[in-house]
C-alpha cells in the first residue's frame, strides 16, 4: 500500500532531487550550536597562535 502521509509537491521541480525526503546519520546540530563551535574553535586557534 503507497503511504497517505507523504508530502508531494506540484510536478514544477524540473528534476530537482528533494533532499528533505531523504533522512541522514549522523548528529542533528542547531545552527547556534554551530556558530557557536567556531567561534571556540576560532577563540583556541588565536590563543595557540599567541602562545607558540
């Protein structure tokens, strides 16, 4: 039986693929987690700079 549940969209994508579709491994970060990181990662590199 097809699932009644999954979204479709109009037939105007001319091809695209619809990655929203596809669900990936890996750990689900939130975009402030991510600013956030660099900008750690970034304060660290300064300080090794300055220490070395």
């Amino acid at each position: 039986m097809a699932k009644k549940d999954k979204k479709t969209l109009p037939p105007s994508g001319a091809g695209l693929v619809r990655y929203f579709e596809e669900e990936t491994r890996g750990p689900k970060l939130s975009p402030e987690q991510v600013v956030v990181m660099t900008i750690i990662l970034a304060v660290f590199c300064i300080a090794l700079h300055f220490t070395l």
